[in-house]
C-alpha cells in the first residue's frame, strides 16, 4: 500500500462560502484579492492525492495528510491526520503551517549555491558537479591527513580534519547511510543535535 | 521515554519539571489533559510561568540549575515519610546491596577525586561482592553501609529549608508538590515525569535526569502503565538519529565505538560488557558480539570474514579519552585542525553556545559542506555581522535539500515508534534527498578510490553500497532492510530453519560467527520474515486497552511498547496494579504487552530472571558507578550562578566538568556586571534556531522576532517598559531584543539575596527576516554537563538594559 | 430552520499552541501579515482582513499571588440573531446559511458601511480589507462543514477545547462542563450559549481574557 487514500465522507450541498486567493506564501501585506464564489479548494480536496506524512518538529510526530493535484503533482493542502493515534488529526502552529515548507514558500533552494573562497556571493552550480567536487575535495582531505597510528603507535586508521554535524530532522535510513559513510570515512568528529 | 505519548493518559501525578511540553510537544498536552479528566494531578516546576503552567494544578517556580536541589528534597521527603514503593525497592532494585568500605562523600565531593585531572577514580563506588560474586545484600536495610541507608544519609542534609533557601521555591510550594508526588508510591498508582532540554542542558544534566529515575524507583513508577522516565525529546527523529549514531562515541544500537587500545574485535568486546556471576541476571549484554558481528556484516558484507575480525580493523578509532562532541569539535575548529565539514540539517552558527566561537571557528576551514531546505546562518557565515567576506577563505558548498513529506522513510518518535511515511510529491529543481546527496557522494568517492590510488582505501571499497533503486536513486526501503538485517545463509535456530536472505525477525536470533547481518540490532523485527515493513502498519487494535496499539507502526525493541514492563508485575508476575496491568504472568506465559525478555518472574529461582536485563546485576541502581560526578546526585551551582558559594557544600561548580579555555572562552561566576541569572528555551511557534521556520510568514507573523521576558520588578529597577528595546549581554556576547514585561518571572528570595532571572528565546538569527534580531546563544557560555558534554543552556549570567 | 451548527470554545483546555490560528490561515488561505512584537505573544495583535481567528493572550496575578495567563481564542461567534446582518439589511452582502446557521460575508459587503457593522458586532469581529473595502470574518468553514468535514481550527485543536458540532450537542456539552468547572471556579461560564453558536467557557471573569469576550 503506497499511498494511503482516506476515503472522505462528501455531503452535496450548495454553500456560499469564498476563497481568498491571495499568495498565503511569504510575508504578504497586499489586500485580499478577490473574492471567488465558489468551492475551489474543497472541491480540489475531493479528488486529490493523499499522502501520509509526518510533522518534523517535534518528537510527539503527529500523523499530516498531504493533499496534492493528481494531474499536476503539486501539493495544495496538509492536515492532520485523523486516524494516527497520537495525534488524532491535531497540528500545533508549527504543524498546522507545514505547507509553507513545501515547494510552495519561494524561499526554498532549489539549485546548488557555491560561495568561493573570499568570494562575497553565492553562485549557482550543477548538482552533479557538486556531487563530484565535494567528492575529491573528501579524498585530498583525506589522502592528505589520514592517520593510520597514533603517538603510541597504536593503529587507528582515522581522519581528524573531517568532522560532522547533523541531523535529527532526517529519516532514519539517511541518518544510518550518514554513521555508515561518515565512519568508513574514518570520521571519529560526528555529532549532531541529540547531543544540544 | 520508556513509556510513550498515548500512556501518559493513565498517570495519576504527572510532574512535568525541565519541560514545558505545551509550548514545545503541544500534542502531549492531549494525553496530559486526558489524565486530569481522570483525576491526575499536573504539576509544573519551571523558573517561568508558562503555557504548561497555564494547565497545571501545582505550579512551583525554582531558580534555573537547582533542580537536584528540588529532587533531592524529594528524596529526602519520602525516605522519611517511608513514602516508598517496598516490594518494588527491595525486589527491583539494589537498595538492599552494601556498599563498599572505602566508598565516602565529603563536602561535596566524593571519594576518589583527583582535583589535577578534574576526574574521579570510581574503584570505590561499587557494591560489595560475596566470594560466588553477588552483591552482598541487607533485605532489612538496616546495615547502615546498605544502599537505602547510604542514600537516606547522603540526603539528609536536603532539608526542605535548606532546598528553599537554594531553589527560591516556597517550603508551602515544596512540601505540596512532594505530597502529591510521592503518593504514588503505592501499587495502584503511577506517577510519571515529562522531562527535556531544561533537563539536559546544564553541567549537572544527565545527574537532573538521574536523580528523578531514583525518585521512581523508590516509587516503584519504572515498567508500569502511566510511568516511567519520560525524555521529551527535542526534534523529530532524534530518537533515530540516536539510535543510528550520528555521534561520537556510539555506533549504531548504543554499540561502543572502538578506541585505540582496543586493536582486535577481542580486544573491544573485553571491553565492552560487565558480565554479571548472578545467574538470575539475564545479562543481555553477553550478545554484544552478535551485535557488532551483525553491524559489520551489514557494512562491509562479504570482504567481513572471521578471519579479518569481520572488517574491525577497518573501523576509526580515537584515542582513549578523546573527546569530539560538538564544542570540543568546534574547539578544534577554532583551532584550525578542522578543515572539511558537513553540517547536515542544523544551524551551529545560531545553536551552539558562544556562538560568536563557532562562528569565528567556521572562517578557519578550508570548506564547508551544508544541506538545508531554506538557507541559514551556518551557510552563510561568511557574510554575517562582523565579517567581511573578502577575508573569509572557507569554500562554501549549499546542497537544496528535500523536506520530510517530499521523501519516502522512517521516523522514530520519543516513545520509540519508528513510523513509515511517504513521498507526497516530487520537490522542484535540483533538490534532493539528504539519502541521495549521501549516497551519490559515497558512491563518488568509492569511484575515485577505485580509480586513483589514496589513504587506506580498504573500508571505502570494502563498504556495502548498493542502496539505489532501478533510478538509481536512493532507497529507504533497501537501507531500512539493511538495518533490519538478513539471514545471509540458512541459519537452524531452535529447530526452526530460516533461509539466506530472508529478514530477520528480531535480534535474539542474530548469530556472532557472520551469517546474520543487522546494521542495528535494535531495529531487528522492524521488518517481517517475508520482507513486510512493519514500520508501516496502520491497524488500531488495542487488545490491552490501554492504548498501545501493537500494530500501529513498530517500536524498538521487538515491538516493546513500555520498557522494564517486567517490573510491573510483582516477584510472581502478578500486576501490581490489575486495573492497569501491562503484563501478567498467566498459566507460565506473558500476556500483554512484548514482556522485557521471555522468561518466567524472578521467584522461580531456576529460569526466572530479574527485570532490569539490561542492568549488568539485573536490578536498578540506586546505587551505581555509571556517572562522571558520583554515586549519588549532588547539588552543585551552575558553572555561571549568582551565588559565591554553594549553600550545600564547599564545592561549588560541579567537579568533573571540562574547562574550556580559548581567549573567546569567557565566564563571569558571581559579577556584578551581568547579575541576573538568564535561561534560553523555544516558542511553540518556531523551531530551535527558527532556521525552518523563520522563513514561514504564518510563524513569523506570530512570534516576529527576539525577546527577553523579564519580572515586573526586574523592569522597574532597571527603567523598562514592556516593549522597549533593550540589550542583554553576557561577558561573551549582546543580542538586541524587546522586553516582554511579565507576571510569569519573579525574582527569587535566595538566602538574604533578592535574585532576578530572565529568559529568551533562541529561535532568531540576523539573515531572515531582516531585524528579527540574533541568536541568544552568543551569550551562552562553552561549558557542557560532565557525562555528555551537553551545553549548558539553561543557566548562565546577563545584564539587561534599556537601548538607548 | 434546523437547530444548526455550534463550536464550543473551552478556554480552561486550551494551551495557546495556536493551531487553530495558522490552521485557518492554511485552509482558507490567508497570508502572514508582517507583525512586531508588540511586549505580547499575542500576534498579530488584533483580527484583519487577513487573521479571521486570533488567540488572545491575558495575564495577570491571581488573588494568591499567583500568575495567571488565560488564552482566548477568538473569532466570529455566528449569532443566532446577527446584529451586523440586522445592520446590513443587505442578505447578497451578510446572510445566514440555512444548513448551518454560519453567518457568511461576501464581496457586496464592500457597498456596506464597514464602521456600522463593525460597531453593531458586540465582539468587535468584522475587519475591513483596506484595498476592496469589504469585510472579512471567520465563515465556520462552511465549505469544509458542507462537505461532512469540521472547520480547520476545530480540526487541528489537539486538547479538546474546541469541538464542532450540532448546536444541541453543544449547548449541552457546554453546559455539563460548566457544572463540572464550577466545583473548582465558581465563576465558570459559558458566555452568551443562548444567543451564539461560538460558546466560549471561561473560568473567571470575561474581561480578563479580553475586553469583548463577552457582549
């Protein structure tokens, strides 16, 4: 079962209810556009895609439906989820706002930024390019300052230039191939926030 | 939490002290109001009135850092009172034991301390063995050198006049919470504690934490539904990010990571257990070679065989005592051995204390490497206040990182349960998952030493890496299988015969000679035999009643849903409390929740087992050498208090706490420049450094920007009205903020002294929204608690003053 | 006409987590105003055109000596017998829906004369878009309540303090837990219960939760 579809119980009924339009992304002090009268969105709610999530705040991790448009793929909508135990479709503020960190806040990096060195801006890069620079950047890092003994002669075979940070936001297969490629690495400097 | 979300509802005393769950696990507060439907009692202990105060039946204030103070009074109270649970003292935990001869405490300070190194020489603090090897034990707890004893004697001292003077707290407001409290020291009734950062974060946190266990375990509230030791943790997956060892001095499933004395697999595995001569003891941690054997066959697969100690060798190992956590690694960086980083979804310019070091310390690298889904202060430091670019040599690397709903996998909440989630839809542009940009750099990195010669490439070409999908893109369902584990050939265990390459079930049935793999054996079980992703289920049935919902995701271990539930039961398997009985002992088998172990109760002296089984003797320890600072908790003042001397002892700061000592690495004990005691902490409607959510107009729009609440008197003295701006400084830094003139904060009446605290937020940073204002943390001091290094946030020394 | 829809706001449940602010927000999406802290959570500080649900923040000392901090969460209380719509006596500007008894506003509300509504709201509710001249309130999310779902802000409340239902429903939900809250404050209420179908249960005197929480 990939997607969880929650069967909605839809009742006909005619309302005169309206949406206002106006981006709700970013700070926004323009008017409120319009008025539309009509049921774009629930009637959008209806037939969309329903996803199964989870808030990442906090560690409670109540149950979020995320609600995008079949045909263009994009999300629209994100509630609580009913049906989770916990949280049995609760949302604090921060979880109650978790579509503005979707694609739809303007905010969002979307393309790789790179800041040379005594540079004063950011640059936008390929992502492969990324990818294979951060690569020979890690192996001349590590060619240059491996230690295979230590002052005793002990043999240690780690790399102490090379450190890590984060994170606790992640999903947990991301966080075990960090421990894995950071440790194969011969990292013994990785942390991150469950130590703060 | 050994317990979790849902259970709070059945606690009939929820003491939430170094939390403010309202405000920071909002949706907690459903269960906490569900057990005052029911008649719980909340109580609040917070140096602030808050959104959880707002809910609680008691509230009490303390000073910030007193809290072993508070608890030790609690200590006292129900030693005295004979508040205790007994069965459950003398059953279940080592009350009974004798403690060693030489073992002793003198002001403050116990035996064994060596003032030159700042460490302890615990040989001392043991309990004293027969000549088979067991603990010498008192059942009468009269021997004055028992444990019950021991403690009764160390607490004496925690007068509750004494706690007052040192707290703040009212006596009326003392002898109230430990009234209600220690009423639970009774069969039928659970208390429990909701606990975090206002825990944690001091030089005496992990002894906060420790003290409370104590006080439930002479309640007898550890196992039992509405129980527990509750850890509210701070962020999302930090339970997983835990689990999995993003840290130092861990490996995946709390396995040790190996040091330099420790060459060969033997070598580390005579180090990595005690095993106990009791044979009641379930000794659990005589699996650890399974455990890492499975951990290495899940890293290096086939190039693991016994004959190369399964690829141990290839493993890093720092030297003995070497510390890495996050402010010696930035001492390090501040020292220039730091050259690469990767900051990997967090914000240390903003988080980590005396962030004006870390941030200093971010200039002296050669590069950083940052993944995030908005910008932040950390990737762009280089052109934060103070600095001039075009003298800033770090290269800097910004990766667009997917968010949670844009990506398919596991997260494990606070009580334990690793719940599936899915990929809602595709993120715009270049963004990827943070499972891809670690699995495409690994990948190039294996090319390139596959393809050029380098530095000990032996583990990088060695390591397991085949985790893409037919796209070639990252999959969390083969790492999630990877973690689980597979039987790697066909294995017969107990007359069962399971096939290579089926997942295994759960990690009794891992194997130490290579034919199981599990990249970490607590999450063995979290998929079925046939490759189900247990992780993923949504099914409600409660067949307990009491909420814990067996097939409703998956939960470490083995799907256990409450930890120790075997000390809810009495000696026979009886409930103590039958009315909420989390297990029971019926017709020689376990009915309920997945019992801590399959064996009978412990009166059946021949196959029966004692309860704590990962406890080397099987018990709890009220008595035990695991701490840095002693046996016993001590109350120590905070490393920057407003008091010359500690009104408990002659030791004023916690002995065993690593000095730091750079030129940026300042600290200001009793001085009359910054006298009022601040503490930090977050709002509901922002995250941690406000690094996500700053940049979502519905949360700024709510929470703008940097403040200080102060006390009605505070203001008065010092010409502030609510809303002014104002300036708070430490001896290492000043953030620009407004007052927020409060009811909620009022000064502390301690000793003869009248003490003003403050507190702010450290959810802002000066990049979005343009004036928000700065972190708070570059006010706090680089000091962390003496077990982990945890810095102390809660407790440290400012002035504030109207901006002129 | 049916006995129609109700909210009970239980202000003794609630634990400020705002939920319901930014819910609506999302649901009917509004944008986020640009704010300052003004010495209070409270933000923004009042309703808008653009915030149709607002948790007020009081504090203060209690008669012990105490702090108290009451949380109200505040927003259009769908009178039965709506003054603003008596005021308007324009039914394609303010109606009622019949379903529901939810009091809608629409973009004719900009032919009407804002400071009389607002003025004969005894909430002091209705906020006037600077730009389009109309005014703005909380629908009741009759679109989600046409459609067999709750309003946002009664969806995301994770404490029960605010429940949507039937108006009998309520009424007597309502009261039970008046009765209840008496035994420890006897100054419990449910403000105005017969003439709104947004009952707000306070546990001390309405003005200190916010000078028009009640009528």
């Amino acid at each position: 079962m990939k997607v969880t579809r929650r069967e909605f119980l839809m009742l006909s009924g005619q309302a005169g209810a309206y949406l206002a339009l106006s981006s709700c992304m970013g700070i926004d002090t323009k008017p409120v556009k319009e008025y539309v009268e009509d049921l774009k969105k629930i009637d959008k709610l209806k037939t969309a895609k329903q996803t199964t999530s989870l808030c990442y705040y906090c560690s409670v991790t109540c149950g979020l439906i995320c609600s995008t448009d079949p045909k263009t793929g994009k999300i629209f909508n994100i509630e609580g989820d009913p049906d989770h135990p916990i949280s049995e479709g609760a949302l604090c503020a921060k979880g109650a706002a978790m579509l503005q960190t979707t694609e739809l806040n303007e905010h969002r990096l979307t393309k790789v930024l790179y800041r040379a060195p005594y540079s004063d801006k950011w640059e936008p890069k390929p992502l492969d390019w990324a990818m294979m620079e951060i690569a020979k950047k890690v192996k001349a890092l590590r060619d240059k300052d491996f230690i295979l003994k230590n002052a005793k002669g002990q043999e240690v075979n780690r790399l102490e230039s090379l450190a890590h940070m984060g994170s606790s936001k992640l999903d947990n297969e991301e966080c075990w191939a960090i421990t894995t490629m950071m440790r194969s690495l011969g990292l013994v400097q990785l942390d991150h926030q469950a130590r703060v | 939490m050994t317990n979790h979300w849902i259970d709070l509802q059945h606690a009939d005393c929820i003491l939430i002290m170094g939390s403010n769950a309202a405000e920071n696990h909002p949706i907690s507060f459903k269960w906490v109001l569900r057990a005052k439907d029911k008649g719980a009692k909340i109580i609040n202990v917070d140096p602030r009135f808050t959104r959880t105060s707002s809910q609680a039946d008691v509230y009490a204030a303390l000073r910030s850092g007193t809290d072993i103070a508070f608890l030790g009074g609690m200590i006292k109270y129900i030693l005295d009172n004979n508040k205790y649970f007994s069965d459950y003292v003398l059953n279940y935990t080592n009350a009974a034991c004798i403690v060693d001869e030489k073992f002793n405490f003198n002001e403050g300070l116990f035996s064994g301390y060596d003032p030159a190194t700042r460490k302890y020489d615990k040989s001392s603090w043991v309990i004293k063995k027969d000549a088979k090897g067991l603990p010498e034990k008192d059942p009468t707890f009269k021997n004055p050198r028992c444990v019950l004893q021991m403690l009764k004697k160390h607490y004496s001292r925690y007068t509750i006049e004494k706690v007052s003077e040192i707290t703040g707290t009212p006596v009326d407001d003392l002898k109230t919470v430990y009234e209600l409290y220690s009423a639970t020291g009774v069969a039928d009734k659970a208390g429990t504690i909701m606990y975090a950062l206002g825990w944690t974060q001091h030089t005496v946190g992990s002894q906060n934490i420790r003290t409370m266990c104590m006080i439930q375990l002479l309640l007898g509230n550890i196992g039992i539904c509405g129980g527990g030791v509750n850890a509210l943790r701070g962020e999302p997956n930090v339970q997983g990010s835990t689990d999995h060892a993003i840290l130092t001095h861990i490996l995946p499933g709390y396995l040790k990571a190996p040091a330099a004395s420790q060459p060969t697999l033997q070598a580390y595995l005579d180090k990595a257990f005690v095993k106990s001569a009791d044979p009641q003891s379930a000794n659990w941690w005589q699996n650890y070679p399974k455990y890492i054997t499975s951990l290495l066959k899940s890293w290096f697969g086939d190039k693991a065989v016994k004959d190369n100690d399964f690829g141990y060798r290839w493993l890093p190992k720092a030297d003995d005592g070497y510390d890495s956590t996050l402010l010696s690694m930035v001492d390090r960086m501040y020292e220039g051995k730091v050259k690469g980083f990767f900051v990997i979804g967090q914000n240390p310019a903003c988080s980590l204390p005396n962030a004006g070091k870390v941030r200093e310390a971010m200039t002296h690298l050669d590069w950083l490497v940052h993944a995030n889904i908005f910008d932040n202060e950390t990737a762009s430091f280089w052109k934060g206040p103070g600095l001039d670019p075009k003298k800033v040599k770090t290269e800097v690397f910004l990766l667009p990182a997917a968010a949670s709903m844009e990506k398919e996998g596991s997260m494990t909440n606070s009580g334990r349960w690793a719940q599936w989630k899915y990929k809602a839809y595709t993120p715009p542009g270049d963004v990827l998952s943070v499972g891809d940009m670690i699995y495409r750099l690994m990948a190039n990195i294996k090319k390139l030493y596959s393809s050029e010669k380098g530095a000990f490439p032996d583990p990088i070409l060695n390591l397991s890496w085949d985790y893409a999908d037919a796209k070639g893109m990252f999959d969390p369902v083969k790492v999630a299988k990877a973690i689980n584990g597979y039987f790697l050939e066909d294995v017969t265990i107990a007359d069962k015969t399971y096939k290579k390459g089926e997942c295994v079930l759960s990690f009794a049935l891992l194997q130490a000679d290579g034919k199981t793999s599990s990249g970490n054996w607590l999450y063995a079980g979290s998929f079925a035999q046939d490759g189900t992703n247990l992780m993923a289920r949504r099914k409600k049935d409660d067949p307990t009643g009491l909420g814990l919902y067996p097939q409703w995701a998956w939960c470490w271990p083995v799907n256990r849903r409450v930890l120790y539930n075997r000390a809810s039961v009495d000696v026979n398997g009886k409930p103590y409390n039958p009315k909420r009985a989390l297990l029971a002992w019926v017709d020689g088998k376990w009915v309920g929740d997945v019992p801590d172990g399959p064996w009978p109760p412990m009166a059946d002296k021949e196959k029966g087992k004692y309860p704590f089984i990962m406890k080397p003797d099987g018990i709890s320890s009220l008595f035990g050498p695991g701490m840095a600072e002693g046996p016993f908790p001590e109350h120590y003042e905070p490393l920057e208090g407003p008091l010359a001397r500690n009104l408990m002892s002659a030791q004023l700061n916690n002995p065993a706490i690593k000095l730091f000592t750079k030129d940026c690495d300042k600290f200001s004990g009793c001085d009359p420049r910054f006298p009022f005691v601040c503490t930090t902490y977050t709002s509901t409607e922002h995250w941690c450094t406000g690094a996500i959510t700053r940049w979502q107009s519905w949360l700024t729009e709510a929470q703008p920007e940097a403040y200080v609440e102060i006390s009605h008197e505070l203001a008065e003295a010092k010409g502030i009205k609510n809303g002014d701006r104002v300036k708070v400084e430490s001896i290492r830094g000043s953030v620009k903020c407004v007052a927020m003139v409060t009811t909620r904060f009022r000064p502390f009446k301690i000793g003869d002294q009248m003490i003003h605290q403050v507190g702010m937020t450290f959810n802002y940073g000066w990049l979005f929204p343009k004036d928000c204002g700065d972190s708070a943390n570059l006010l706090t001091p680089t000091v962390g608690d003496a077990n982990t290094m945890t810095p102390e946030y809660k407790a440290f020394m400012v002035n504030v003053a109207k901006e002129v | 006409m049916s006995e129609g829809k109700s909210i009970l706001v239980d202000t003794s449940r609630c634990t400020a987590c705002r939920g319901c602010q930014v819910a609506c927000k999302q649901w009917n999406q509004l944008p986020g105003t640009q704010t300052k802290n003004w010495g209070s959570y409270q933000n923004p500080a009042d309703l808008s055109a653009q915030t149709w649900k607002l948790v007020r923040f009081a504090e203060g000392k209690k008669d012990n000596g105490k702090p108290y901090w009451y949380f109200f969460s505040d927003q259009c209380r769908h009178c039965i017998e709506p003054p603003c719509k008596a005021t308007a006596g324009y039914e394609e500007a303010i109606s009622q829906d019949a379903q529901t008894g939810a009091v809608i506003y629409s973009a004719k509300t900009s032919e009407l004369n804002a400071k009389e509504i607002v003025d004969s709201c005894p909430y002091n509710i209705p906020r006037q878009d600077e730009k389009t001249k109309a005014l703005f309130k909380c629908t009741m999310c009759l679109d989600r309540i046409s459609n067999g779902q709750i309003p946002a802000c009664v969806k995301s409340c994770p404490t029960g303090a605010m429940v949507f239902g039937d108006r009998e429903e309520i009424l007597e939900k309502a009261q039970k837990r008046v009765e209840q809250l008496k035994k420890t404050y006897p100054k419990a209420q449910a403000i105005d219960a017969d003439t709104v179908r947004v009952i707000y249960i306070v546990t001390d005197d309405p003005s200190k939760y916010h000078q028009y929480a009640a009528s």
